[in-house]
C-alpha cells in the first residue's frame, strides 16, 4: 500500500507515478469512462497524497473516497481535503472492509505487495462492479510476469518483472485500456479494467 513517503517539500509523497506526465492520461480516461457509466462513487485504494485524487474530483462530479493504511496520512488529507463529497478512511486494504461504491481505483499498490497479498486484495474488492488496477512493470525482453516477492517498498521491476492480473497465477479477466511508457527506466505504467458481474472466486 501506498504508505504516505514524505519529501522535503511536502507534507506527504506518493512518489513520481503521481507526477502529471504519468496522471494526466489515467485521469482523462477515468473521467470520460466515469461519464459514459454514469459512475457516482469511487473508492480509491492506496490513496497516497490526493494528488490524482484531487484532479480527478476536479474533473468530476463523484463522490471520492480515499483509503490509506497510514493513519497520519488520512487525518492530514481529511483536515486539508475532505468536504461533503470528498471523505478519507484509514484501512488495510488486504483484511479490513471496505467502503462501498462503484468504480474502484488501486493504482501502484500491489506492485509493493505479495502474490498472496494481492490475491486476497482482489478478493476483497469482489462487490465492486468496476475494479481499475494500474501498475509500474518491466517492459524490456527479459520480463517474467509476477514474480513473488516480500511486501515491501520495493517493486518487481528490479525484478524485470511486474503485476499482470490477467496471468498465472491470478488468471482474472482484464482488458488494458492505458499504457504510458517510461523509456528511461525501461517500464511501462500499465492500467488494466476487470468489470465484475459476478464475484471474484
């Protein structure tokens, strides 16, 4: 999960995949797909700093629910950030339960997570028609999708690996609908839809 890292400048950072050159295409297309499903609540996991976040709600009319496991995180961004349509909750995303809505965001969460971990993260998103899973991988020839590691700070691109949902050992049906390609770190910022009729076994 996203745990709140600071910078010198700033009271909470999320890291570079919150910058605008990555966030700018991920929040046009969740605004127009927010539009074409008459989308009314979004449940945003790993929330970070509310950077995309905010521009999100900005481009919106939703109501926004940010989830965090960093309890400082949230007061900070409830204090700042929360109003009538706009709430943050403290929660660890593998056990607890979560706050209801249609559309839920988990962007670069379970790259820093178990395979177990993510599987149980998947499972506990089931009740959420539309689940959006965005993820930094590896992109050069050497890649081997979903590699276990350690829950950590560190990602499987160190690996030359990556999270891909649609692989062994998760097998879910998604469908790819954003690709932002970093060159210089030899990645791919990858955003994969699974729409949920069912519940996830």
């Amino acid at each position: 999960m996203k745990c709140g890292r600071k910078r010198e400048q700033d009271k909470f950072y999320s890291g570079r995949g919150s910058l605008e050159e990555f966030s700018t295409p991920y929040v046009e297309w969740i605004t127009k797909f927010i539009f074409e499903r008459d989308i009314k609540v979004v449940i945003d996991l790993g929330c970070g700093d509310f950077r995309v976040g905010q521009r999100l709600c900005a481009a919106s009319s939703i109501d926004y629910i940010g989830v965090d496991i960093v309890p400082e995180l949230i007061a900070y961004n409830q204090a700042r950030f929360g109003n009538e349509h706009t709430s943050f909750r403290c929660a660890n995303i593998i056990d607890d339960e979560l706050p209801g809505g249609e559309l839920c965001l988990i962007r670069q969460v379970l790259q820093h997570l178990s395979n177990d971990e993510i599987r149980r993260v998947i499972a506990n998103c089931k009740n959420y028609r539309y689940l959006l899973v965005t993820e930094d991988v590896y992109a050069g020839k050497k890649l081997e999708p979903n590699l276990d590691m350690s829950h950590g700070p560190d990602t499987r691109t160190y690996k030359q690996s990556g999270v891909f949902l649609e692989l062994a050992p998760f097998n879910l049906p998604t469908r790819c609908v954003l690709e932002i390609s970093r060159p210089q770190l030899g990645t791919v910022i990858r955003t994969c839809l699974i729409e949920q009729k069912s519940s996830i076994p």
